[in-house]
C-alpha cells in the first residue's frame, strides 16, 4: 500500500513539475522552422542571474569564499566545475532531450540556415541538506536568428521555471539538479516547437 502510495504521489509531482514551466512566444514566430531539420545551437550566460538577485559574479565570490573555508582550494575547484558542467553537462542533455521530441536536430551546424541561441538568463541552483530541499530552476531566452545575419530575429521565446531534481532525491551537487532543469527546460521546448513549427 506504501508503495503506490508513493507511486501516485511521485506521478503527481512529476505533472505537477511539467506543468510548473511557462513557454511563450515573445517576437516573431517559431513557424519560420516549418520544414527545416538541422539547426545551429550556441549558448550564453552573459549577465545570468542567481536566484532572486545575485549577479553570477556575486554568486561565485560568496561560494568561493564558503568553500576555501572549510577546505584551502576547494573553491576554486567548485568554480571550475560550476563552469566546466555547462558545456559537459547541461548543454548536451538540452539537446539530446530537444532533439528527442522536436523531429528537429540542433548541433554544431554553423553552415545552417538558422541558429537557435539559448540564454540562461536566471539560475536557481536550489539545495538539498536531507531534511530539506528546495529544488532548482532555469529561465531562457531563445531567440532563432539566421546564422549568417545574426541580427534577423525570426523568434524570441521566453522559458521560465525549467525544473531539476532527482527522482531518488540524492542530488546533493547542484550540478546534478540544474542539468535536469536543462533536460526539462530541452524536453519542454522541443514539444513546443514541434508543435509551432508543423
């Protein structure tokens, strides 16, 4: 009885966690995707913010100090994995989940005819000590340009509160829970744009 208990519950939570992301078209159209396959992909965190109000920069000194005081280097060690995860992990697992539901593929396509560009313009790294948790977020702004006229915006689109945790709840490293944001915030926009660009 326990057991599907915790079932339901976890099936709820998961619904309630898809329907916790809001999509929405800004400018243009996603329809100007009708018929392509492949598209460039590049990312950006310039002037990201940090939960509610830190800039990255803020949020990266105060870690850094934390760290380097329970253990001489640990710090620096945290700021290059903080770094090093985008491109190893959440980038990869945002496309392996777009490219899964779009019937589109992005990649490094600098000779196609559009790039979607993804901006992480808010993290929320979230917490997990045990007795308490709080998961992350991600907010993006993705804009399709064409690739060789970056300034010819065919789309922007807002994706605000991509969540990430882990089913098991051992995500303890922030780096696990903000790459499922990532495939989340992937999965959630591939269907979008499937959907838009018939």
């Amino acid at each position: 009885m326990k057991i599907i208990k915790s079932t339901v519950l976890l099936m709820l939570l998961s619904v309630l966690t898809v329907n916790a992301q809001k999509i929405k078209v800004t400018n243009g159209s996603l329809g100007v995707l009708k018929g392509v396959d492949k598209i460039n992909i590049e990312y950006d965190y310039e002037g990201m913010m940090i939960g509610k109000k830190k800039s990255e920069g803020e949020y990266i000194k105060e870690k850094k100090a934390a760290y380097n005081k329970k253990e001489e280097g640990r710090g620096e060690q945290w700021e290059k994995a903080w770094v090093a995860d985008r491109a190893g992990r959440y980038q990869p697992h945002f496309e392996e989940l777009f490219n899964k539901v779009s019937g589109k593929t992005v990649g490094d396509f600098p000779d196609a005819k559009y790039t979607m560009v993804v901006k992480t313009t808010r993290t929320e790294p979230g917490f997990n000590i045990h007795i308490q948790r709080k998961n992350a977020e991600i907010d993006l702004m993705i804009s399709i340009v064409e690739t060789a006229n970056r300034d010819s915006k065919k789309a922007e689109v807002t994706l605000i509160k991509a969540p990430g945790r882990s089913a098991g709840g051992y995500d303890y490293d922030s780096g696990v829970r903000i790459e499922e944001a990532y495939e989340m915030a992937g999965k959630a926009f591939g269907k979008y744009v499937k959907k838009q660009a018939k």
